[in-house]
C-alpha cells in the first residue's frame, strides 16, 4: 500500500505542478493588501516565477495604482483569467475564502498560502521520502504531523477499506484523499464530484424516501433532496441540536410536507450531553465542557429508540457519525438503508466507517466521493 501511495503522490504532485504553470498565464491578485502579501509576492516572483499583477485592499478606496479595492474586485470576478492568492497564514483564509465566493469567483481562480507552500516544498529532490521519514520520527509528538502519523500507521486498515470499494472513481477518490492528507496538500481542485449527497453516479433517489437528514443545518440539503426527487417522497425527518440553526432550519423547510423535526442530536444513547458552538456549521457534541462560553448541554437521541423506517440517511455531524451510527445499529439492520456519511471530521474517519458500516451489515456496497476544493466533505456512500 506504501508504493501505491507514493506513487499517488507523485501522479499527484505532477498534476499541481502542471496546474500552476497554467497560473502563470494568468492575471494574479493578491488578497488582503498589507505587509505580509508583499512578502508573499517576492516569494511568488522568486520561487515560482509568479508576477502579482494587483493587491486588493479590504477597504473601499485605496491609492496606490496597482492596489484594487474589493469593489473593482467584484466587477473583475467574472474574467476567467484572473487568480486571486489568499496572503494570510491564518486560519482567517476562509473567512477571506467565503467572500470572494460571494462575488461568484471560481474555486480553482483562488489559491490559499498553504498551495503556494506546499508547490515551493514539492520542488526539493527527495521531498517526497523526506517528509515521509519526518512524519515517522516526529510521530503523534508533533501536532503538525498527526493526522499523517495516524494514517500511515493504520494504512493496512486504509487498504482494507481502498480493497473493497466498489468502483475506480472511489478507489482513485479514496487513495487520493490519503494521499493529500498524509503530506498535507491543500490542493483539491481534482476531485470534486457535484451533487453532494445525490450523487447519481453511486445511486438514484426513488419517489417514495423515507429521508433522514442528520445534521439538518439551516436546511439546505432538504432542499436539495426535495429538488432531487421533484418532492414526491414518503417523510423528512430531520436532526439539529443547534437552537439558533434550528430555528433556520425549521423556516427554511415549513414548506414541505411530512417533515419531523428533532432539536436534538443523533447519537448512541438517549439523554443530555455537552454541545460546543462553532462557526461555519462546525458545532459538534463534545464529552466536556472544559469552562468553555461555547458549550452548552443539548438532548441527544438513539437512533434505535426513534422506531421509524428511513430508506435513506444523510449524516454530516462533525465527528460523532460513527456514535450516531451505533445508536442505529438495529435500524440499518432492520431496514437496509441507503447512506451518506462524511468521513473527514476525524482522521481515523476515513477507514473507521467505511470499516463499521460493512461491519452492520455485509449486504452494503462502498463508494467514496469528494464534494469540495477544501479538505471538507469527503462521503461515504453506502447502499
């Protein structure tokens, strides 16, 4: 498996290099305008060959010629040879991120720091062994390296997972996903599949679904479902423990029919528990509340004590998937139904479902798809 993935990441490595040598050609903006995106276009210039044609500035007028302000942003956000490079080596990128989607630009028009470095790095001979051997020494010691170290020292369990998936778009989308994780590649521009969740390529949705949509949000994938089947399906039940999203969630979907409603969590026990809330649909159960502002106590559910019949299950929950799953056990058991469960909150995600659904029950067939140009979003299809 170790050869499979270095090579992988070799097909992988070519595949950027050849990507960002079409950048080049490109007019490059570099967002926000202050001393660190200078630095960053020196960098650009000498390390890559990059020429920054324009800054952009958060505010609304700026002086200098060659900084734009985010309004002539908007009106260039519809040109197709523009790249915008996100300067900030913070966590606060996707924030940036967020509002240039906004304007409607592109995912592969925007590059994020962490791109610029990963190509710089991958322009060393040996760096493919090197990192390897640095993940092995630093082990679980480095917090950079982690979820790399957990990976590789349960690759075994990987291949078990990569052998009985079900077609080659799920085996190229799953050992490109390890890959990418293991030397921390931020590019993701060669794996999105659309139609997250309904992805007809794995399976059709029938008119007359019984849907659970675990971690409703603010509603957006029961849109999504009721567009999929033209709203001829059986019931909606939906789980969201979130009070304020839930609120959301509730306005956003009155309108259809047959809809239950849950303002609770899925999990493996029926009771009390702590919640943490987070930004960006990231709030998730936690097991204390560590004096933390954010954390509060929500009402989680067994999935087994609901005694309803779902044919399909959607489960996007930050982390607690596979508790939720365990909570359900007899359900699946019972009624065989089709599932989507994300698998990239937790880095032992990626083989531990996949693992436990086979597991519930041999009957299931396995597909893996990613569903974004971020690390975010890769489902395991079960069906």
């Amino acid at each position: 498996m170790i050869t499979l993935i270095k090579k992988e990441i070799e097909e992988m490595n070519t595949e950027i290099c050849s990507y960002i040598e079409k950048v080049k050609e490109k007019t490059v903006i570099l967002y926000p305008y202050n001393d660190q995106s200078i630095k960053l276009a020196k960098i650009m210039k000498n390390e890559m060959g990059i020429v920054v044609e324009y800054y952009c500035g958060k505010e609304k007028e700026v002086l200098e010629s060659n900084v734009i302000s985010l309004d002539d942003l908007k009106i260039m956000s519809s040109m197709n040879d523009i790249v915008i490079v996100l300067s900030e080596p913070t966590k606060t990128w996707f924030d940036d991120y967020s509002l240039l989607k906004t304007f409607g630009i592109n995912d592969k028009q925007i590059l994020n720091y962490e791109q610029i470095k990963y190509y710089i790095a991958i322009q060393e001979n040996g760096y493919i062994e090197g990192f390897l051997e640095q993940i092995f020494k630093s082990g679980l010691d480095n917090l950079k390296f982690s979820r790399s170290y957990i990976i590789l020292t349960n690759i075994e369990k990987c291949k078990s997972v990569y052998d009985l998936l079900e077609d080659t778009l799920s085996r190229k989308t799953y050992l490109r996903i390890l890959c990418k994780n293991i030397m921390q590649c931020k590019f993701y521009f060669d794996l999105p599949q659309s139609k997250q969740y309904f992805d007809e390529s794995v399976f059709k949705i029938s008119d007359n679904e019984s849907f659970w949509d675990v971690g409703g949000y603010d509603g957006d994938t029961i849109q999504q479902f009721v567009e999929c089947c033209d709203g001829k399906y059986d019931s909606i039940v939906t789980f969201e423990p979130d009070k304020e999203m839930f609120v959301k969630l509730v306005s956003n979907s009155v309108q259809y029919k047959n809809i239950i409603y849950f303002n609770a969590g899925l999990c493996d026990n029926t009771g009390m528990m702590m919640f943490q809330k987070r930004k960006f649909g990231a709030s998730r159960i936690v097991e204390n509340d560590n004096n933390d502002n954010d954390i509060s106590k929500i009402y989680g559910i067994k999935g087994d004590d609901i005694h309803l019949k779902p044919t399909y299950i959607k489960m996007d929950i930050e982390g607690a998937e596979k508790e939720a799953l365990a909570g359900m056990k007899n359900t699946i058991q019972l009624f065989f139904p089709k599932m989507a469960i994300c698998i990239y909150h937790e880095p032992e995600d990626i083989w531990e479902i996949p693992l436990m659904i086979k597991k519930i029950s041999e009957k299931y067939h396995i597909a893996i798809r990613h569903h974004s140009y971020t690390s975010s979003e890769t489902v395991c299809y079960a069906y």
